[in-house]
C-alpha cells in the first residue's frame, strides 16, 4: 500500500505501539516520523496546529477521504481484476 505523507492521520493512542520519533517544523506544517513496531518509519504532513512530541505513542490511519493504492510489483492496482470474485466496495450506505 503507498499513502504519501499527507495521507497519514495520527491520533494520540496509549495502547499503540507506534511512536514519533521526530518532528521536523516547515511553517505551517509539522512533518512528524513515526516508528511502528516493527521497526520501520514512516512521515505524517499535519498542519502545524497538529503537534505530537516525540516518544507520543499514536495510532496511525488513513486521513479522512483518502483511497490507499495498493501496488502489485511496479503496477497500481486501482480495481479487482476483470473476472474476479472480489467486490469493488460502494461508498454508498446499505439500503
């Protein structure tokens, strides 16, 4: 799955074992490194009223009206394959 860092939502999270491990300020936006268990990092764009210091424990989503891509080797997979037996989700509401 690629998410580019302003598609990063952090939430404070106690039980999480997700911690920022840096922040770097740009104005009127905070660039926060968080470190997951399994020892890879990855960056958050927040905007700079968002602050986390680092060792905060957070949850780590996907922001709010983002559509994660996933990758098949070079390839962006954006729909199920033709003939496939996955359902495309609706972001409909069920009736």
């Amino acid at each position: 799955m690629v998410l580019r860092p302003h598609e990063v939502a952090l939430l404070p999270d106690p039980a999480s074992s997700a911690r920022v491990s840096a922040v770097e300020y740009h104005g009127a936006f905070v660039l926060h490194y968080v470190t997951l268990a399994s020892g890879r990092t990855l960056r958050s764009w927040q905007p700079h009223s968002v602050r986390h210091p680092v060792g905060t424990p957070v949850a780590v989503t996907v922001a709010p009206g983002t559509t994660p891509t996933l990758l098949l080797g070079d390839k962006a997979i954006t729909s199920p394959p033709p003939g496939s037996s996955l359902k495309q989700r609706s972001s409909e509401p069920a009736a």
